[in-house]
C-alpha cells in the first residue's frame, strides 16, 4: 500500500475535501492547508461555506465541473457510502478517508467500481512519513 500511496501523491494535484471547515482549529483545514502549501489544488466540499483557503467551496462532489485526483473525507463513518457514491459518479480514482473514517461496504464499493481507497490514515501524515524516506533515500 506505501507504494500505491506514493504513487497516488505523486501524481495527484487536484483533491476535493469533503467536510473540509474554514476553522483554522480544526483538522481539515490544517491538512488541507498544508497540502495546499505542497502545491495540491484543494476543492473544499462543505454545504454551509463559500470560500475556504482562497478556493470557492461546493456543497456536493457532484457540484465540482473538473477532474479530481482524490476525494479526501473528513466526515463520520455513517456519511461515507453516500460520499463514495458521489466519489464514483465524478469518476475520481482515489477515495481517501481520514483517521478514524471507515466503512468496509462503501470501501468495498469503491473498489469494485475501480477505485484505489485508502482507509483510517491521514493524507497530511502520509505525505510527511514519505517526504522523510525520500530524503534519507
């Protein structure tokens, strides 16, 4: 799986947070923060605001009119099957769900529909552990 996730975050550019909040204390807006720092478009995905991080926000994944390289999640579990529907409908190869998010059925859709789906890790954290391997490589 490091492999694939290397591979992923070395080729992705474009990832849509879904329950991304423009509370600086929050989680979200840290990791996407600081992915966006790493050069990543970030597409916020969240009902209630307009703009976060300089990037207009969309109430829906289905809402986004471009590519998107990987969905990132920070929702409860319960809310996942429907993201990954969506996930699905705009055609994006990677569903991503942060620490704590898992759903083995949405998960296992995901995959039969093709998708690569990373499950209960941080986005922020991966990129970090394998920013380090590079540089002691």
């Amino acid at each position: 799986m490091t492999e694939q996730i290397a591979t992923v975050l070395e080729r992705a550019r474009t990832i849509a947070v879904v329950g991304l909040s423009s509370n600086p204390a929050r989680p979200s807006f840290g990791v996407a923060s600081y992915l966006q720092q790493q050069g990543y478009r970030i597409l916020p995905v969240n009902p209630t605001e307009h703009e976060i991080l300089g990037e207009r926000a969309y109430a829906r994944l289905d809402d986004i009119q471009e590519p998107v390289d990987i969905v990132d999640v920070f929702r409860r579990s319960e809310y996942v099957p429907e993201i990954a529907e969506a996930a699905i409908r705009i055609k994006a190869p990677v569903l991503w769900l942060q620490e704590g998010v898992v759903h083995p059925e949405a998960e296992q859709q995901a995959r039969q529909a093709g998708m690569l789906v990373v499950s209960d890790r941080c986005l922020l954290k991966e990129h970090i552990r394998l920013q380090r391997l590079r540089s002691a490589g």
